[in-house]
C-alpha cells in the first residue's frame, strides 16, 4: 500500500474513532471540508502543516502516518532492510542516511 493509501486510512479510522465528521476535522484544522475528504481518498498529500494539525488534533503521533503494516517506519525499515554496510557502499559514512 503507497504512503498515500496508508495516511489516507489513518487519517479517516481515526477521525471516525473520535466520532468526528469530515467538516468538524475541517474546522478543527482550518482547511476545507474538501480538502479533508481529498486527503481521506487518497487524491492528494496533506502539506506537513496540515499533517501535523490534523495528527495534533486526532491525538496521534505524526509517526504513525508513515508506519507500515509492522508498525516500522518506512525510514526504519529502509535502514533495517539496506544496513551500516549498504550505506557504506553507497558512498555515505556508516550510520549517517
């Protein structure tokens, strides 16, 4: 599932958990009720701004919105699955991304 899948979903079972409609996340945010249900389809990435409000007022860390099915990061697994050695080899200093 892409990341816009993922936050879309997120975004959606929570605000639903919370018992809020689209238009009370809206205004809790300060965005449009259709910008709110775009998110929510999956037609367009929240900015980080709007990420960041929208997870303070659903209460949820911000993180999760990146989690996969693991409960890992995408960062997190990036650097479960490449290691210090794989970073090495890519020109970089181990332990830096």
């Amino acid at each position: 599932m892409d990341l816009k899948c993922r936050i879309a979903i997120k975004i959606k079972t929570s605000r639903k958990a919370r018992r809020l409609t689209q238009e009370d996340l809206a205004g809790l945010i300060g965005r449009s009720v259709d910008a709110v249900s775009n998110i929510e389809r999956a037609k367009g990435l929240p900015s980080l701004d709007a990420l960041e409000a929208i997870a303070a007022k659903l209460e949820i860390p911000i993180a999760e919105f990146f989690e996969n099915s693991r409960g890992r990061t995408r960062l997190a697994s990036h650097a479960a699955r490449s290691g210090p050695a794989a970073r090495s080899r890519e020109g970089g200093p181990v332990g830096s991304l």
